[in-house]
C-alpha cells in the first residue's frame, strides 16, 4: 500500500489529467462553422480610405473585426454598376446570366425611355433563394434590386420599401408597413455632425448656376438622401434581428458611403482636381467622407449587438473608390459635384468561428461570396456559378474541406412578370442622373 500522502498525490494527479483531457482535445478539434451568418454591403468600400480611417481609432466596430478575423481585396467586375455587381454577389453568376446588366433598362427600345432595373428581370436563384430552399430561416434587408420582394424561408426588405407605402416593398406582404421613411428635417438636423453649412432646403435646385444653390443641391442630393435612405434601413435591421429568433443567415445593405464619396470627395482630397477647391468649401465639406463611415461604423456595432460570438460576419463592397480624374473622369454637368468614382477593388472582412485570425488574403472576387457562404454551411457549391470558395480565410478545417457539389441550382423557370411603380421609377431615375451613371 502506497503512503498516505504519496496516494493522496496520484489520486490528485489522476484528476488533474482527466480534468485537461477535453481541454486538450479542444486544440485538435476542427473549428466548427457558426451557428449564423451575418452577411453586411457596405458600398464602396476601399482600404485606400479604410485602412487610414482604421489607424486613426475612427472604425472601431470595422477594426475589430478586422484585427480578430481575416480580411483582404476585394476584386469587382466591368461595367463598374453597382445593381450588376450586388446581384452578381448575391449569384456567383455572369451578367450575361442573371440577367441584370445596368441600372436601366429600355422597355420601349433603345431610343425609348429607360425604366430602372428590378428584380423581375433576374433569371437566376439568388443566395437567399436557395438557402431557403435549404429551409435556412433568412432575413434580407436593403439589397439592391430586390424589388418587388420576393417569397424567401424568412422575412425580406426590398431596396425601395424606404419610398414608403409601396406595393411588393416586403415579404411577408406589409412587414414593416409601419416604419415610415426617416422626415427630411431630422437629416437636415444631422448636418452639423458631418459638415459646416446654413442649409436652405428652398435654396435646392438641380442645374442652377448660383453656387449657392448648387452646394445646397449637393448636400440634398449626396448626403440627405443617402443619410434617410442608410438609416431606414438600419432601423429596418434593427426590427427584423430584434424579431423572435435571429435568423441563421442575414443580409444587410448600406448605400450610403457610395453616393457622399461621389458628392465630397475633391473636398476631402483636393490636389487631383485642376480647377482646384476653395478652401472655404474644404474646411466645411473635407470631413463629410470620414464622418459618414464612422456613422457606417456606429452602424455596423448597432447591427452586430444582435449576434454573439457565433457568429460569421463577412463585410463586402461591390467595388472600391477615388477621385473622379484622368481614365476614371465622368462627363457630368458641373452642378452635380461628381468628384468620386469606382476602382477595381473593393474590401472583404471575415470574422468568427473557423476564421483564419489576422490573416490577409491576396485576393477574392465578388463571384466568391455565394460559393463561400454555401461552403461554410456545408452546402453544395454549383457547378455553373463563376466564382469558387474564398478557402484562405478560413482554417484548414474548413478551408481545406472539399466542396460539396451540385450541377445546379436553376430550376428553368422564366423571368418573374414584370411589375411598375412609375411615380418611384422617376424618383430611382432622377437619383442614377444625379450619380451621372445615365444621362438627362
């Protein structure tokens, strides 16, 4: 018999080593994939811009995740049309394909007038669509054209339910009927959180030559409707993730960083414009672009208290931004201010379980985001989508993971029947002439 001590030492022993066994375990486990997906657009996001903001304590919310997660460029496609683009996310299909090639269309001809592009014109499944099928509960909230909504296993905000009171704006029919579009006044009372100006809201109008009323139509045109329309939809998110269960995947689209980064930027960044920018106009405008995406930031922290740490949360843009100059210069009349346009490459941020922690990847592509998402959940990626799964930000075991494959998620159904809002088609139009992506 061993000495009292000495047994009383090996007893202790024993259950120190079966106490460590599964914690020892845990560091040869394969990462689990989280137990939801938050899917965040946030237009028009560059490191060109970002990664500034992010060294100066600006973006907190976006530099955690950042630092905890992996991130890197993300590649866009030609025409750089921001409705081609996110529906070419949101399918990991060619234009040519899913059926949206522009932010217009021209039902009466070429020489007819254009109406804006919805989502009737897509031909193939979206992400949404087949996750449903999947019977994954989905909530989708702002994305471009998804209009009119569209049935989904879960709830969908179409990107014109901010108009307010339209038809088709939601599924189920009349979600959120009663969140009413943000009043002009409370974004006038934010513009002092974003620039320096005694705006006159009798003083807007489009074509004028006064410089006046041409700084007020920039502020109108390129902040207050980008502002109202972002916090729409923020307050939108806020209702669907707060209502019963989170849903296991969740997309959520911001737009506004694109339209101020077209209106402010030779404000903020002056030296490539020739004409030059009173320095006036700098110091009330320079700090628009910064301040809005620290607003996205708060943003995307108010979204984000929804989920825990089970949570994949991947940020995206369509495409990346920068002055409006030389090869990247467009011919718009002078009251339209347009100093920003797009660049190739946009950004990507992956966060949660199974991510690669403070990895930079060399490059994904907006055709990566579909067969990524599907991979993480362990379903099948088509054989007909473009793009393939973004594998390095993820740790080996599910990086490394053989896909799951499928011929195809297409169905041969027909494009939906078409269906018109005039009165918000003029309104959509009015805004693309503004941007100078169709002409007068």
């Amino acid at each position: 018999m061993l000495p009292a001590n000495v047994s009383k030492r090996v007893a202790v022993s024993l259950v120190v080593a079966v106490l460590c066994l599964p914690a020892a375990a845990c560091f040869d486990r394969p990462a689990k994939p989280a137990s939801k997906v938050l899917v965040l657009g946030l237009d028009a996001g560059t490191w060109d811009l970002l990664d500034g903001y992010i060294e100066r304590g600006l973006l907190p919310n976006l530099a955690r995740l950042r630092s905890e997660g992996a991130s890197g460029a993300l590649k866009s496609i030609r025409p750089s049309s921001s409705p081609v683009i996110w529906t070419t996310v949101a399918t990991s299909k060619r234009p040519v394909d899913h059926g949206i090639t522009f932010f217009v269309r021209y039902p009466d001809g070429p020489k007819g007038k254009p109406a804006p592009v919805t989502r009737t014109l897509r031909k193939t499944k979206a992400v949404w669509n087949i996750l449903s099928d999947h019977e994954k509960d989905v909530a989708v909230v702002g994305w471009m054209i998804t209009w009119p909504a569209e049935e989904v296993n879960g709830r969908l905000i179409s990107d014109r339910a901010h108009y307010g009171q339209l038809d088709h704006e939601s599924y189920p029919p009349g979600y959120l009927a009663e969140l009413d579009p943000m009043p002009v006044a409370r974004a006038i009372q934010a513009l002092p959180e974003f620039m320096t100006i005694n705006f006159d809201p009798a003083k807007v109008r489009a074509g004028s030559e006064d410089p006046e009323e041409q700084v007020n139509f920039l502020v109108s045109d390129r902040f207050i409707r980008a502002y109202r329309r972002d916090s729409f939809f923020l307050e939108a998110a806020d209702r669907v993730l707060a209502d019963g269960r989170l849903p296991d995947v969740a997309f959520v689209y911001l737009r506004g960083t694109d339209d101020v980064q077209h209106g402010f930027w030779k404000f903020m960044d002056p030296e490539p414009f020739e004409d030059g920018v009173p320095e006036q106009q700098q110091r009330d405008f320079g700090r628009v672009i910064e301040r809005y995406w620290a607003w996205t930031d708060k943003a995307v922290g108010r979204i984000l208290e929804h989920y825990d740490e089970d949570t994949l949360v991947l940020v995206i843009s369509d495409h990346g931004a920068g002055p409006a100059v030389g090869k990247f210069l467009v011919e718009t009349p002078s009251y339209l201010h347009l100093s920003g346009s797009h660049r190739q490459r946009g950004i990507v941020i992956a966060h949660g379980p199974g991510v690669r922690r403070g990895e930079t990847i060399e490059e994904s592509s907006v055709y990566d985001i579909t067969p990524t998402i599907l991979h993480y959940l362990g379903l099948p990626v088509a054989d007909d989508m473009v793009g393939t799964v973004t594998t390095g930000l993820f740790e080996p075991s599910i990086g490394e993971r053989e896909p799951a494959r499928v011929a195809t998620y297409e169905t041969g159904g027909s494009v939906a029947e078409d269906i018109e809002d005039k009165e918000v088609d003029e309104k959509v139009l009015e805004h693309l002439r503004s941007l100078g992506y169709i002409g007068e």
